[in-house]
C-alpha cells in the first residue's frame, strides 16, 4: 500500500485547497441538533427540565424561604464510529486517463471522478449523523437492524428518555370532516404548559402536513369557512400565519429522504422523519450531535493523504496488484437530546395513545 495514485493532482495542498473552498450547506439536522465537540467517547448529560420559579413577597427581618431542589436526571452512552468507503476501480483510473489526455477534457468529469468521491464519503456520513437525530426526535429511540444499517445491529431500541407521548382525538387520516389537528395541537400544547413548558416549534412530515391541511377544522381554521365554500387548501404559510396569531407554535417540515445501502449493495430510500409523528419543541435547538476525534485524525497513517472538513475526516489511499484508489468518510458522533423531558411526542394515525 502507498500513496493516493492521484498523488500528482491531489497533493496535500491541493486536497486542502479543494476541502477549503468547498463549502456545503448546514446539514438539516443542524437547526435541531448543532454539531458539539466533546473530548471523549463517552458522555454523561443531565436532561435539562423546564423550571419558571419565582422568589416569594416576605416581610423585612424574616429568613429567605428556601426551596426544593428537584432529583437530577440524566443519560448517558457511548459515541460510536460513523464509516463509509468508496473504490475507484481500474476501470475508474483508466478513464481518469483517458480523460486527461484529450485535448479539451470534460472539465466537469475530472472534477467528479477526482474529488466525487470526496464529496460522496464526506456528505454520507452528514447524512447518517441526520437520520440518526431525525429517529430520535421522531421516535424517540433509535433502532438499527440489517433494514436501515450495515454496521451495528441492536438489539434494544437506544432510548432517548422522551417520555411525553400522546395519540390524537381522531386519526388524521379519516375522513377530513372529522378530523382535528387544530383541537390536537391546542391540547398537546396546554398539556405542555401544565408541565412548564412553552411549545414553539412544531415538527412533522409533509404526509402529516397534508392530512392538517385537507381537515375540515384547518380550513375552517385558516379560511373561516369550509365544504363548498372552499375552492384551494391552505398552504404551509397560510396555516402557520393563523397558528401565530392564536398564539400557537408554526410548523417546519421535515422532508428528509436518505439511501440506505446493504451488504448486497441494494440501495433503499429511507425517510428520516417517522411519518406519522408530530414533535413540540420549546426552541430549535434542543440537543447536539456530539462528535470527538477519530483515531486516525490523532494517529495518521503515512499511507493516506487526509484533511478533515467540519467534523469528517476524509482519507484517500490506494492499493497495487489490481490496482485500486480508496476514499473514506470517517466521524465519531451521536444525537444527544438534552431537552428530551420538554419535547411532545404526538402519533397522528394513533387514537389517545401513543402507540
């Protein structure tokens, strides 16, 4: 093993040239869950409770009235490895040459056979570390079995400790004249506020949007008027307009679509969100990815040429005899939900009960 074959394009400098000025967009998870670094592969988080105290009116010359403190509650776990890999075939190279001896070469080709790779491995493992946030605020727990992951296979959901989880009056996918997601909506949040906590934010996917928006009660909600007298359903503005002004929290989508693929290499798309759930957040950010250093970013190998871009450490090598280039995407991370005891959970196709 040696040096990237692509050594003589892809120096050092030029690899970090290229991850410099590359700048990808925030990962969608981010809003929700923003990246954190932290020193260690474990971790130990006190969930953070909702608390609006307020000091007590005594008279002058008396001892301050001294308060409960409520017992401490915490998770914690382990940060695993989040891995991809990429090969560039013979084949592969043998058009990178190609490629370079035309006279005008496809611009757009090299670049993509050159540094997609790059690219793939760094946006696969951003895409991993979304879903994963995505299942944890969706559900509440993670699971990983062969369906959504070719690496750890666990036999116990990884439990966040959200705990607030409800059903709806009616299932949101009944006939839209019976239907209430404005009555469900109201009631999750009065139930927060019993708890202390003011709900902001609403999250759900576009399938959930669509059921809310067809309702009767929404229409009626939005227009002041329903049945005949409706000639087009409410949009995600118009709905989020009138949630604000009753004082309610406004909606953000969660259209998040990611390819899953397995040890056959049969590709599947995996929806990030769980359909049917409706979150209440009390802010955007409500936790982080944790992510720490990798082994190989704090041992390099002589054999790679690598450079970390945000929190992936991208590597390039290759082999000889066949002949063959290697990229990976490599990261330490995992959701952390700190605020999990001020988050509500709603299943809109389950009646009262979450599940």
């Amino acid at each position: 093993m040696e040096f990237s074959i692509l050594k003589s394009i892809l120096k050092p400098k030029v690899l970090a040239g290229f991850v410099d000025e590359w700048q990808p967009g925030k990962s969608p998870i981010e809003k929700y869950l923003p990246y954190k670094t932290v020193p260690a592969l474990t971790y130990e988080i006190v969930l953070g409770a909702s608390s609006r105290p307020m000091a007590d009116v005594t008279a002058y010359d008396t001892s301050y009235p001294r308060k409960g403190r409520p017992p401490l509650s915490k998770i914690s776990g382990e940060i695993p490895a989040i891995r991809i890999q990429r090969q560039m075939s013979e084949t592969d190279l043998n058009s990178f040459m190609q490629f370079s001896a035309m006279k005008d070469p496809d611009t757009a080709a090299v670049i993509e056979l050159v540094f997609g790779d790059i690219t793939y491995c760094y946006e696969a493992v951003r895409n991993r570390l979304s879903w994963l946030g995505f299942q944890a605020l969706s559900k509440g727990v993670i699971s990983l079995n062969a369906a959504n992951n070719a690496g750890i296979i666990t036999e116990a959901d990884i439990d966040f400790q959200i705990t607030n989880k409800s059903g709806v009056s009616v299932l949101w996918n009944a006939a839209v004249d019976t239907t209430k997601p404005i009555t469900d909506i109201e009631a999750v949040c009065a139930a927060a506020r019993l708890q202390g906590v003011i709900i902001k934010k609403i999250l759900m996917s576009p399938t959930s949007f669509s059921y809310l928006r067809k309702s009767a009660e929404t229409i009626n909600f939005v227009f002041g008027a329903a049945g005949s007298a409706v000639t087009k359903y409410p949009n995600l503005a118009a709905v989020n307009e009138n949630l604000k002004a009753d004082g309610l929290p406004v909606i953000d989508l969660i259209d998040v679509y990611l390819q899953f693929e397995n040890k056959d290499h049969d590709i599947t798309n995996l929806q990030a969100w769980n359909d049917s759930t409706i979150a209440f957040i009390p802010q955007d950010e409500v936790g982080w990815v944790l992510n720490s250093k990798t082994a190989e970013e704090a041992f390099p190998p002589a054999q790679a040429i690598q450079q970390l871009k945000d929190i992936v450490l991208i590597s390039k090598w290759s082999d000889i005899a066949p002949i063959r280039e290697y990229t990976s995407g490599a990261c330490n991370g995992f959701p952390a939900v700190k605020l999990a005891h001020q988050i509500f959970l709603m299943n809109s196709l389950n009646v009262t009960t979450w599940a």
